[in-house]
C-alpha cells in the first residue's frame, strides 16, 4: 500500500489549506485597508509523561516503562470580519514505543460565520475535530474523527480529519453537514507498546474495502436540538469505517507465526446514531445508540449490529458542608452482536464516582470500574487531576485489569495495569 | 452577578405599570415630609427590585474582561482571567457567555447560561479538549465558581422572579441614602435562606449584599464599588469584594474594557456559538 507518499500528499494539502487561509484573511482585510489580521494568539501546553506498567509483559519484548514528551502549540488569527483560521498541531515522543511517536495536525481550518435572516451558517473548511455524544464510559455515535489509539486506550483522544463542515442553525435546532474526503488510519501500539494486541497492527499493509482506498468521499450528517429538559442528536455516516477489522496478514502469519502482523481492513459502511440528555435537577439521564451496516464481527464475517450505551450520573453539591461535589456515574452498554463484538463494549457495566473538590488547584478525582457482565472481566480505572500553579497541572491516571478472560476481547492486556504521571506546562 | 448594570434616573415617573407607578410615588413621597399611606414592605421591596431592574434594562449586550483574586485566610493568591458576554432577552431571561483565560490550562473553556424567569437557567460548557459541548445540571447554584467565594448564582444574572422581595429600612451606606431590602429564594437549590441588599435610593445601584446561609448564619458579604458610568445611563461597578466569614476566604472582582451595545446578538449565545466562543 501506497501509505507514505499519502501521507506526503495529505500534509501538502494542509500546507495548501493553511496559505489558503492566510491568503483569505489577508483578502478580506486588504480590501477594508486595514491591518491584515485583526487579533491573533498563541498558546498550548508541553507535557512530560511517565509511564509505567508494574507488572512483567506478557509478550517479553514489550516494555515495562517509558518516558513521553509531548507538544501541543495552537495558533489563532482572526481578521475584522470575523473570519479565522485555526492552527493546531501534536506532537509525541516516547522513549518506549515508537508506535507512539507521533505528529499530527489537530486542526487547521478558516472558519466563516454568516447569517441568512434568522437562520445561521457556519463553514469550517480544513482540518478539525468534532465531537457527538453524551455518554461517559464510551463514545459509541461519535465518528467523524479517528481515534488516536495509542494516545490513550479509552479511545477519547482524536486525530485530526481533514472536512468541510456547514452548520446551519435556527430556533428549530441545527443541522450540519459533513464532506470528508480522506480517511485516517488508526494509530496502534509498536512491537515494544503495551496496551497492545498479540500481534502488532501493521498499517503499511492496510486494505480498504472501497477502490478509492483513502480518498473515498464519506459524508455525514446530524441534526440536534435543544427543548426544555433534553438534548437530542440524531446523525448519519456514510463511507469509509473509522474502526477497522484487524485479521492476520496472509499468507505471513501461515508461514512464519513468529512475524505475524495484523491487517487493518476499512469497510464501508453506514451508521445511524441517536444521542440524548435529559437534565433534570442534579440528574444527567443519557443514552447513545447506533446501527450499523456493513462492518465484520469478530468472525470476520459482515453483521448488521445495534449497540447502545444507556445510564446517567447523579452529582451531590457541595457535600458534608465542604465545596466538595460528590457525583456518582453508571452506564451500560451493549452490542447486539453479543461475544462476536469487535470491542470490550458486548455487555459491559460502568460504575463510576466524581469528587470535584472546587479549590484552588481544581482538584478532581475520578475513579471507576467497568465489568463484564458474561465474562466478569473487570478493569479500575482512576483519574487524578489538579493545578500546582498558573501554569503547570499534574494529571495521573492508574488503570488495572483484574480477572481478564481468555475469550474477552481485552484479554492480551490483562497484565498491562499501569500508572500514568503527567506534567503539563500550559502557556 | 449582583444586577451591575443600573440605569441613571432620568426624567421618572412615565412608568405605566402599577407597582412602578407605586414606586414613583414613592420617589416623589421620600422627598416630603408628609408621607401617604405606605405600602407594605412586601410590595415596596419589589418595587426596588423592580426599579433596580428596569434601570438596568435597555443595555442590550455588554462585553466585559473580569479578573478574579482569590484569597486564602492566610493570603495566599490566585488569580483567573475570563471574558463575559451578556445578551439582554427583553422581558426574558438574560443569556450569558463565560470564557476563560487564565489558569492556561483551563484556556479556551466556556459556559452558556440562559437564564429564566420561570423555571431552572440551562447551562452548558465547552471542554476545548475534547471539542465537547456538554450540557450540565444548573441545580448546582451554590457551588463555587471556579474555585472563589462567588457561587453559581452569585454571578449569574438573578431574576427578580427568583425571589420574594421585603423592603426593611432606610440607611447610610457611606455618603449616599441606601434602602435594605431582603431578597428570599423561591427555589430550593439556592444556598441560601435569604439575602440583604443595599440600594442607593437615588441611581438604584447595589452597594452592599449580605448572603445568609441555610441555617440563617451570615456566611458572606459582598461589597460594590468603583462604579462607573456607560453611555450616559447605565452604572457599571469596576470592583466587587465577596468576603466569606465562615472561612475567611475572599475573592475580588475586577470589571474592565466594559463595552455595551456591543457588535453581538442571538446567534453568540447558542450551542453553535459556544463551540466557536474563544
């Protein structure tokens, strides 16, 4: 596969988007006579990372520790009128994996606003990041983006997409279209990464299931609305699927177990999404659902599914006469495809609890659990943030898999527990 | 917060309104010494409410750069820098727009607040790291605001409908003539059981509120000052003092760059226009 000069292509065209965008700006504010950008900023954060895993891997080259350094400047310009062009780029270094290491253009796009009557529109044209959905434990309707796998395994964070995005909105909601005309491949652990399958990922062998390979056109689009109590997303995705089906390189892993590699494959396929909040008092009542076509099961064979993560969070104010907040999560999710499931997600509980400390330092901590209804899998996860001053917060995260199944789909990370320290510089 | 704006008295008593009419009565009564049949405290408390709001009114949208000190007992300091946008809704709820500056890390969050007369305020915020727009309980009135002595419905803007009101007395508040007036919450998520304010009888401006807790405890005082006049109308305090008793903790509130009639409107202060608010 063609994979590298892609990529070369894929960042000229960035490069294009970016002149493009300065060159609009400085159109639209030559012909006023006045500076060539009215307001601009520039900011972001450097962190450091470590990351440790205590107990020995279950595949001997794997790594037990790793040191990350992380970049992400952002530049903002914005001409009188209003129009603006985003900057915003990544960049990670680890010590460990170089799957990890990785740069990548978060966004880059001019965003134009206008009005039509009542009726709003809005036009980012570029490199963006968009997010759908309400739930906590899993981002199950959000799908614009690829998920930057080796970032995080909760499969939160987010590579940049390149899209043109319209909104248009009113006193009767907003619907927004989408027209993305490259995919991204997901990003997964190296040879020496934790976190990771038993065979590595090799993304120079991807196979797409469209002739158009990465340059097939997927369009999506969502509508949302806002009445009273709820808060309701209703979305549509046609083209190229952002979760891949990793099967094994053939005929590799036939001759030579020993160098088995995973092929990632793309369908195409099309997913119907629903999100919805209900706000009530101290109440958040949430469910996400999708259905989607054309994607294989773990069998490798196509299977329409339906999956749905349903709960809510009830949040206690300013508990035992402290500022503390105190707010208890739980969520369920569940894929129609039972143990055929491409993910953990076939019939998972998540239970959850937020103290929010209010001080100073915005202390927060959140500690949860996500078990496995049929295999009793479970995995803790712990988050732990606070400030140490204006500019420097300290964030750790401790993940541990407990009882992980044989037939679990997490089952190749049961001995990777780890305990993740991170110091963040924001300027 | 505490209603800033507040309308220079102009040429009074045009107002048709029956309670209003009542309070140019009121104004006209003060000035003689043969005062008419008063009204009860109930019905003169609302019309200072009143009064206070309908020389606020007519703003149309105000652009502003806050800064907060926060202060420990010890003295310790932190401060954050956010920008506020309001949008007046005529005989609505206002709609208000918080961006955050400083701590950096917290940089380019934003909460949407539309404010009603009726029923809860719906709050939403921007999380920039996730491009997330989540919509959240607004039953949290009395929690902190990030982390200073000013809760939720400190700084939000109160409606009138909110609360009964209870005129007390007349008295000085430093050189001016101050009525106190006591405001109780109607709603149970308030964290408090009732308020006390100070107005100055002449421009209606707030001086001074006192916040008492639900067991009827003083636990803050807020303190008004450096107000400063916007086109020609509308009074606007520079600093606001929230001192918390129980801790000691306070949190100043500086105004500044106070724009009104700013270039803003509806489409600002939606979900669309929070994803973009930086």
């Amino acid at each position: 596969m063609a994979h590298r000069p892609v990529l070369r292509r894929a960042k000229l065209a960035v490069t294009g988007i970016a002149a493009l965008g300065i060159t609009t700006l400085g159109i639209t504010s030559g012909a006023s006579g006045e500076s060539l950008i009215d307001s601009h900023e520039f900011s972001g954060s450097v962190t450091v990372e470590n990351r440790w895993f205590p107990k020995t891997a279950a595949i001997p080259e794997q790594k037990d520790f790793g040191v990350s350094l992380v970049a992400a400047p952002e530049l903002y310009l914005e001409s009188a009128d209003g129009t603006s062009l985003t900057l915003e780029g990544f960049y990670r270094y680890d010590s460990s994996d170089s799957g990890r290491n990785h740069a990548d253009l978060r966004k880059a796009y001019l965003l134009f606003v206008g009005q039509i009557e009542d009726q709003e529109w809005e036009l980012r044209l570029g490199v963006d990041r968009v997010f759908w959905g309400v739930a906590e434990s899993r981002h199950l309707v959000d799908i614009v983006n690829q998920t930057d796998l080796v970032e995080n395994p909760s499969e939160e964070v987010k590579l940049g997409q390149p899209m043109a995005h319209l909104t248009l909105s009113g006193d009767w909601g907003a619907a927004e279209l989408f027209a993305l005309p490259y995919h991204r491949l997901r990003t997964f652990p190296g040879r020496h990464g934790r976190l990771r399958s038993a065979f590595v990922v090799d993304n120079d062998r991807v196979m797409y299931e469209s002739g158009a390979e990465e340059w097939h056109f997927d369009v999506a689009a969502r509508y949302s609305h806002s009445v009273g109590l709820f808060d309701v997303g209703l979305s549509v995705f046609d083209g190229t699927s952002r979760e891949p089906n990793l099967q094994p390189a053939f005929p590799l892993c036939a001759l030579d177990p020993g160098a088995c590699v995973l092929v990632p494959l793309y369908e195409q396929i099309r997913q119907y999404g629903l999100d919805a909040q209900m706000t009530y008092e101290a109440w958040l009542l949430k469910l996400e659902a999708i259905r989607r076509m054309g994607a294989r099961n773990a069998l490798a064979e196509e299977e329409d599914y339906t999956a749905f993560v349903a709960g809510g969070e009830y949040t206690f104010y300013s508990v035992f006469d402290t500022d503390i907040d105190l707010g208890f999560l739980a969520e369920w999710n569940r894929d129609s495809r039972q143990m055929r499931a491409t993910n953990i997600f076939q019939n998972d509980i998540f239970a959850a609890v937020r103290l929010a400390f209010n001080d100073f330092a915005s202390t927060d901590l959140l500690v949860g659990i996500l078990e496995d209804v049929d295999t009793r899998s479970r995995s803790f996860n712990a988050q732990f943030n606070r400030r140490l001053s204006d500019s420097l917060t300290l964030n750790v995260e401790a993940t541990f898999f407990h009882n992980i199944a044989a037939d679990d789909a997490a089952y190749s990370t049961r001995r990777d527990n780890f305990i993740n320290i991170g110091l963040t510089y924001s300027f | 917060m505490e209603r800033v704006i507040t309308q220079k008295h102009r040429g009074r008593c045009s107002l048709t309104l029956l309670t209003l009419f009542a309070a140019c009565m009121n104004f006209l009564a003060a000035g003689s010494p043969a005062v008419a049949q008063d009204p009860s405290p109930e019905a003169r408390g609302l019309e200072i409410a009143l009064e206070a709001r309908k020389r606020g009114e007519g703003f149309g949208n105000l652009v502003s750069q806050l800064t907060m000190v926060l202060r420990t007992a010890k003295g310790q300091e932190s401060t954050r820098q956010m920008r506020l946008k309001t949008l007046e809704v005529a005989n609505a709820g206002d709609k208000t727009l918080f961006v955050f500056d400083q701590p950096r890390d917290v940089s380019g969050t934003a909460f949407l607040v539309h404010s009603h007369r009726d029923k809860p305020d719906d709050l939403w915020i921007f999380l920039p790291a996730l491009n997330r727009v989540k919509r959240i309980s607004s039953a949290n009135q009395s929690g902190s605001f990030m982390g200073s002595e000013f809760a939720y419905e400190d700084i939000t803007t109160q409606e009138i409908e909110k609360f009964t009101h209870k005129y007390l007395r007349d008295e000085p508040c430093g050189d001016l003539a101050c009525t106190v007036s006591e405001r109780t919450p109607v709603g149970e998520d308030s964290g408090y059981s009732r308020q006390l304010v100070w107005h100055d009888k002449k421009e209606y401006r707030p001086w001074r509120v006192e916040y008492y807790d639900r067991r009827n405890e003083l636990l803050k005082t807020l303190t008004l000052t450096d107000y400063e006049l916007h086109l020609d109308r509308y009074w606007y305090a520079g600093e606001q003092t929230m001192v918390n008793h129980l801790t000691g903790k306070s949190t100043l509130l500086k105004s500044s760059e106070v724009q009104l009639q700013a270039d803003l409107n509806e489409r600002d202060f939606t979900r669309t226009g929070l994803r973009r608010a930086r």
